[in-house]
C-alpha cells in the first residue's frame, strides 16, 4: 500500500507541476476571499455593526466578522478537498488510464491516499492565504488553542475525505462532474454554518445540516479558534464527526467499486 | 494454464424510448464459450468486428466480470482471486489510451510498475530493459503528449509487460504500427511465448499475423466458437483447392488434350483466359499442388512461360467467408 501512496504522490506532484489547472488553485481561494469580502461588507455597511442577539446565543461569541472568515475558509478548504479526491477516478476514466488501473492489483486505500496527501499541500496553501487575507478584515486569533485547531484540522480532513469517496462514485454513476458536485457545495454552504448558525434555518432543513461533515468540524474549529476553548467540551461533535466519517467511507468504498465495474462494463 | 469454462456476457444496455420512457436491451457478446491456454501458447482469436474478441479478451484479464460460466488461471478463480491473478495477467490494447500523457515514459512505467507493487530496484531494472526493446529508451524522458501514434503504442506494450505477466492478452497490439515495428513485435511476441513460457491470447485484423504467430485459431462468430483448429488446417478446413495460374505466349490447341489429361488425373479444373497483352493465362485448381507437373509439360512442349502464381487460401479467405456465411 506504501508504495502506492508514494507512487501517486509523486504522480500527481509531477503532474500539478506540468499541467495543473491554476485557475483551480485562484478559484478556490476567490471562494474562500469572496465570503469574506461579502460578510464584511454587509456587516459593516447594512447591519452598521449591529447584530442580531440571537447570533451571541446560537454561535457562543460575538465575534461575527472571526465567525464568518473561518467558516469561509474552512469551506474552501473541504470543497477543494472534496473535489481533488471525488474527481479522481472519473478523471481516469475521461483520460483513457481507469483500464490501466483496474487491470492491476492496486491498493485502493494507498491509491486515494496518495491523492489526497498530495493535494493537501496545495490546499493547505490555499487556506493560509484565505487566513491571512481575513487577518486584514478583523479575524482575531489572539486566543486560538494552536494544538486543538491541527487536531481538528486532521479530522476534518479525514471525513471530508471519507465524504469525497462517496461524492466519487455519485460522479461515476452519472458520468457527471459539474452539476454533482456543485449541488453538494450549494446545500453544503448553506446549510453546515458557513456564514451563519445553524439554528437560524427552518427545522426541516436541520437534518441536512446533520449529514454534513462541515458542520460539526466548524462547531469545533471556531471556538478552540475563537474561544481558544479545550476540544474535551465538544466530544460530542468529535463523536458526530467520526460517525459521519465511517459512515461515508463505509458507503463510499463499497459504492465506488461498484461502479467502477459498472463504468468499464458500460463504456467501450 | 488459462481454462475458460462455458462462458457467456451478456451487456444490458438502456434504451431511450421517449423523454421518461426507457428500456433494458439485451446484448449476448460472448455466448458459452469454452477453450484452454497452456504456457508458450499463442491463442488467436478471430472473427469480424463485433464478434466479442474484445469481451472476450477483458474478462480473461478480469477487467469485466462474465455473466455465467468460469475462467481459471494457473487454478484460480478469476472472479473469487481476482487480486491475485491481477498480479500474473496484463492486456494491450491497440491505440493511444492507458497511459499518462502528462507523464514521461519512464514516469507510467515507474507509476504502473508501483500498483503492482514492485520494489524500485527491480522496477528500475525492468524499466530499463522494456524501454529498450521497445525501442523508447532515447525517448524515455520526452512527456507521451509528445509522442507519435506509434510511440504510444509502443510505450503501451512496455505497459503491460511491467509485472512480467505469464498470461498476456493483445487486443489488436499492431494497429497503427508501421511494418517494421510490427515486425519487430511480432518477433518480440513469438519470443515471449516460446522462450519466456507466456501464455498468449492474439487478436488482429491482420491475417498474416495470426497465421505466423499463433498455434492455434478460434474462430468466434456472434459470440460463439464455430471453429479451433491450428491456422494452416483451418484453411485446408474451408478450401481444399491450390489455384495456379501459369501465364504463356500461346497454347497451341494439340495441347489441350495432353493438359486436359493431367488435370483430370489430380481431379483439378481449368481454363484459359487470355488477356489485354495478347497472352494468356493458363487458370488449374486442385487440391494437390500441380506447379511442377504443369511447368514440366509446358516446358517439354518448348512454350515460353512468362509468369507463375501460385495461390494458397489464407485465414483472411476464410473470415471472408464466414462473415459472407452469416450475413446471408
Ligand atoms: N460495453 C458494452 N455495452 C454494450 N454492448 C457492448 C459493449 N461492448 C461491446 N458490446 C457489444 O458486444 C458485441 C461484441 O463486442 P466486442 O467489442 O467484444 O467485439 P470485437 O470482436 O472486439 O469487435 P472488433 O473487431 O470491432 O473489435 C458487439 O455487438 C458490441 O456491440
Ligand atoms: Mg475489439
């Protein structure tokens, strides 16, 4: 399985370097500079720095402009995660390679390992950039708890990855990239917390909210960020995190062999 | 040894019937097919296009699943082992697909050799070695993006020899190959087979090909076996007859009898046509080669002979009449 991690790794790298769509890399970051950009804007010019008094209650701080930066980082980050991973195997079969793959004994895991620690590098770059333009626009890290964020961080990339497996085989089975996986990121940022709580949405809306990933990671994320809070306070949502995670890696990888049998079988 | 076993596929495909309306379709591909591959074998399979050399072909090398029946390699499910015998199979296909194209040569070699596994100092070894039998060890570090039709193919074939497979399944591996490095293939392939110990699997529009390489011949219709037997008793199979055709100056009409006699004798048939260079052409079939006797007897008679053809049927004679067969 090493081996594989490594030889994708190094695959990809050479191919980032050779033809990586750099539009890509700039988009993402827009993504992330755009939210920002919109929340201030709205929160200094329309609601002149007023706030609503539930936001204190359902989002545990005052700190709107911190709250918003985060969760619009955060988002770019796992929509980029998202894509580089689901997109991976339909892309081998658009370029001719998923006969080459499939023929061989390859190790799965190893396969969509070696992806996602090789476009981790260039997501994480994308995120600190999108950190450090919020830092301009009032995100304040003065309290942030350095050790829970990483710990966070990690989850979080590991059930977006478990989320990305199961997004994959939904592409394979449409043969779709475009419509798949914009309509995961609308619901996505609009129902997980991105620029708003969670509870201000309708209740028939809320078990959406429940199914993705995002929520709960950004739960944590902003206040060990924020509030500079111990993640002991929220083994709730770790909890939620990892049932999610298993959840979608156990469909992901069961469907994804699935359809790539049905892909070769229905393709010629 | 590669045993296929009562195998069928069947493709079922979606009709679009109107805007929501749609229905299933049945395909039959490959229909109870059964036969055997030994190691330094070169099985052909042959038939025209859409006969399911291709199905075929996959699900021997476990990219596709077979709808009923069994194939076992070396005693190995394919479908129940499949990992395993991923590891001892490999496929070319003729054409420009499975490989990177943002990658050099060395890099696919290198990336396929490592989904199977192998450790660097023998993937370094084996790179090293396949790209110069195929002749790219010049171009090695060139992006395939960059490389001619034939490059590619070439690369390719490297490809599936990466896990030094024993049982190697060639889809059409010389389509768009220039004569001399189809050549060179065919030379490579016959080694493969009878000093390596491969087990092959060959299929080709090329007649020639299956008729030089292979030790034997399916042929497969709609999915079906209609014949196996080596290449040159398949022939005699379909067409017992040898067609000589002896071009004279002039026959003189004494002549006819004494030729007419000949003939006869072997249970041949004849005819002389004459053409647009005021020659003529002496036409015999039979099923015993005649060269000899007939030169004799025009020589004998002093007649100028000024050309000689003598004309065995070939497979592709065959696989024209077969599809002739079916279609009629
Ligand atoms: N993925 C598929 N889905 C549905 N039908 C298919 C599929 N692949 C092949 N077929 C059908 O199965 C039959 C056999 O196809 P196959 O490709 O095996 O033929 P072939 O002998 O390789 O032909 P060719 O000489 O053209 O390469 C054909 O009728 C073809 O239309
Ligand atoms: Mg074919």
């Amino acid at each position: 399985m090493f081996s594989v991690i490594k030889a994708t790794f190094v695959r990809n790298t050479i191919a980032m370097y050779r033809a990586y769509p750099w539009s890509f890399f700039l988009g993402h970051i827009l993504t992330g500079v755009y939210t920002v950009l919109f929340a201030y804007f709205t929160y200094t010019y329309v609601f002149k720095g007023s706030l609503d008094p539930r936001f204190k209650i359902y989002a545990g701080s005052n700190d709107y402009l911190s709250y918003v930066i985060l969760g619009g980082a955060l988002y770019s980050f796992a929509v980029s995660t998202l894509m580089n991973v689901s997109r991976s195997l339909i892309t081998e079969y658009r370029e001719g390679t998923l006969e080459g793959l499939l023929i061989s004994p390859f190790s799965r895991k190893g396969y969509f390992i070696g992806n996602v620690t090789q476009q981790i590098m260039r997501t994480s770059l994308e995120f600190i950039i999108i950190v450090t333009f919020g830092l301009i626009f009032g995100l304040d890290l003065s309290k942030i708890n350095i050790f829970g964020a990483i710990l966070i961080w990690v989850l979080s990339i590991f059930s977006f990855f478990c989320q990305a497996l199961f997004l994959g085989s939904i592409m394979l089975y449409f043969r779709d990239t475009y419509i798949s996986q914009n309509t995961l990121f609308f619901i996505m940022s609009f129902v997980s917390g991105v620029t708003f709580p969670v509870a201000y949405l309708p209740d028939w809306i809320k078990p959406l909210s429940y199914i993705m990933p995002l929520f709960p990671s950004l739960t944590m994320f902003r206040s060990v960020v924020i509030e500079g809070q111990l993640i002991s306070l929220h083994i709730n949502d770790v909890i939620h995190l990892l049932v999610l995670s298993i959840t979608y890696l156990f469909i992901g990888s069961i469907s994804i062999k699935h359809m790539e049998k049905r892909i070769i079988e229905q393709h010629y | 040894m590669l045993i296929v076993n009562d195998v069928s596929k069947i493709y079922r495909t979606k009709q679009r019937l109107g805007w929501f309306k749609s229905e299933w379709q049945e395909n039959i591909a490959v229909n109870n097919l059964s036969f055997k591959v030994e190691p330094g074998q070169i099985v052909g399979l042959l038939g025209i296009n859409g006969a399911g050399k291709t199905t075929t072909i996959k699900m021997c090398s476990t990219l596709l699943e077979p709808s009923s029946g069994t194939i076992f390699v070396d005693g190995m499910d394919i479908v129940k082992n499949d990992k395993k015998v991923k590891s001892i199979v490999n496929m070319i296909a003729g054409g420009e697909r499975m490989l990177y194209w943002k990658l050099t040569a060395k890099e696919n070699l290198r990336y396929f050799g490592s989904l199977y596994g192998l450790k660097e100092a023998e993937l370094d070894h084996r790179i090293t070695s396949l790209l110069r039998e195929v002749g790219l060890d010049i171009k090695s570090n060139i992006p395939v993006e960059q490389f001619s039709k034939g490059m590619k193919q070439r690369l390719q074939i490297a490809r599936g020899l990466i896990n030094n497979p024993k049982y190697l399944f060639l889809d059409e591996p010389t389509l768009g190959l220039d004569a001399s490095i189809a050549k060179h293939l065919r030379n490579y392939v016959k080694e493969l087979a009878k000093e390596k110990g491969k087990a092959i699997i060959l299929t080709s529009h090329y007649m020639k090909e299956v008729e030089e390489l292979c030790d034997e011949v399916l042929i497969i219709d709609k999915g079906s076996l209609v014949m196996q037997d080596k290449p040159e008793r398949l022939t005699n199979l379909f067409f017992k007859e040898n067609t000589l055709k002896i071009t004279v100056s002039e026959i003189p009409d004494s002549l006819h009898t004494k030729l007419n006699n000949e003939i006869s004798q072997n249970k041949g048939t004849w005819q002389i046509q004459s053409t647009d260079d005021d020659e003529y052409d002496l036409i015999i079939k039979s099923e015993k080669d005649m060269t000899n006797s007939i030169v004799s007897l025009l020589a004998y008679h002093n007649l100028r002979i000024l050309n000689i053809v003598s004309e065995k049927p070939s497979l592709e004679d065959v696989i024209l009449l077969m599809s002739e067969r079916t279609s009629a």
